[in-house]
C-alpha cells in the first residue's frame, strides 16, 4: 500500500511538471484531469503530503480565478490542520495571502517559516524568496523596515552561489513601483533596489516596474 501511494504521488507530480512547463493554449483544459486526479488522491490519503500536492496542483492552474485562490488555501489548511509544521504548506499559504494582498495573514504565516528547513534542502533560493516576501508586505503595510535588513536582503542575493537557482525580486519590484505611485516610496529602498537589479542583470524582467521607479527620481 505504501508502495502504492509513493508511486501515485510520483505519478502526479511528473504530471503537474509536465504542464507547468507546457505552453499550449489549451493548458486549463489540460490542467482538470490532473485537478480532478489529485484532490480524488487527497481525499484517499488525508494526509498533509497529498493534500499539499491536491494545493499545488490548484496553484499552478492557469485561470486565476476565485475559486482557484479557495482551493489552493483549502487543501492547505487541511494539511496545517495535520501538521502545523509543514513548511511547504506554510510557504504557499503564505504565497497566495500575499497575492490576495492579504499581507497581515501573508506576514503571520512567513514569519513561522524555518529557514532551517529549507536551508538543509539546499534551497537557498526559498530563504531569499520568504525575505523578500516579507519585507514587501511589511512595506505595503506601513511597517517599518530597516536599512540594514533591506541591505541584508540585497547582499544575499547578489552572493548567492551561482549555481543556486535565484528567483527574481519580481513582487518586491511590483511593491516598491506601487508604493513610488502612490507617493509612499522611500528613496534609500529604491536606490538600493535599482542596484540589486542592475547587479542581478534582471533589468529585462522588469520593465515596466523600473520604469515607474526611475520616474521622477533625481
């Protein structure tokens, strides 16, 4: 039986990569056997590996509707419920909090996060992507973020190994450039910012957001 179940989950995760990774344009449509498949599985096993691979299944959907954004906090609650310690659950509640722009329940779940964990993964890349996270919904808040932790945050991802795979500070970029139109940016931040990109050569992803941080900046 165990035998059995590892298999199943190896089964449906190749298939969740396969169609990740697919640029069809039918894609959504390709997505529902898989959707269909993993939360059948989630509701056999009740455990937190299949309900956290029934959440990852919904989260790479393609339709970003609502009941997507339910789904994928449903099936992670439920493996919370059962290990509060899931560190990838915890990771992608977070996730999708924070793409809510619910950034006080994003913060309370980053903030339980052990970087231990996925540093002992040799997933750096997880470690900067949770800090960025963080330092952006405190910056959509209000809160108060120091010079010295948004300085930390850069330096760790320009001297990340060069083998490790660095994400790009995207939801960071897109805080900062609505803050700056709002009239809420700190200049200190962007500059600091704007040389992390230029440092990182990720300029090309992020047009459109450094545009509107280099307008109207001496």
């Amino acid at each position: 039986m165990v035998l059995v179940m590892l298999l199943s989950k190896e089964i449906l995760v190749d298939r969740l990569n396969e169609l990740s990774a697919s640029d069809r344009p039918d894609q959504v449509a390709d997505f529902l056997p898989l959707i269909r498949d993993a939360e059948a599985f989630a509701d056999q096993q009740r455990d937190p590996e299949a309900y956290h691979l029934a959440a990852l299944v919904w989260y790479d959907y393609p339709d970003d509707t609502k009941e997507r954004s339910d789904k994928v906090k449903s099936f992670l609650t439920r493996a919370l419920s059962i290990d509060p310690d899931h560190m990838f659950a915890r990771q992608y509640i977070a996730y999708t909090c924070f793409d809510e722009g619910d950034y006080e329940a994003a913060l309370s779940h980053l903030r339980r996060l052990n970087t231990d964990y996925f540093e002992n993964l040799d997933q750096h890349w997880r470690v900067l992507k949770n800090r960025e996270l963080e330092i952006a919904a405190d910056l959509y808040l209000g809160n108060a973020v120091s010079q010295s932790a948004f300085a930390n945050l850069v330096f760790d991802y320009v001297s990340a190994e060069s083998d490790d795979y660095a994400p790009i500070p995207l939801e960071l970029a897109q805080c900062l450039a609505n803050l700056h139109s709002a009239g809420r940016s700190d200049r200190l931040i962007v500059g600091q910012f704007t040389q992390l990109v230029d440092r990182l050569s990720c300029r090309h992803a992020l047009v459109s957001e450094m545009a509107v941080l280099e307008r109207n900046m001496p």
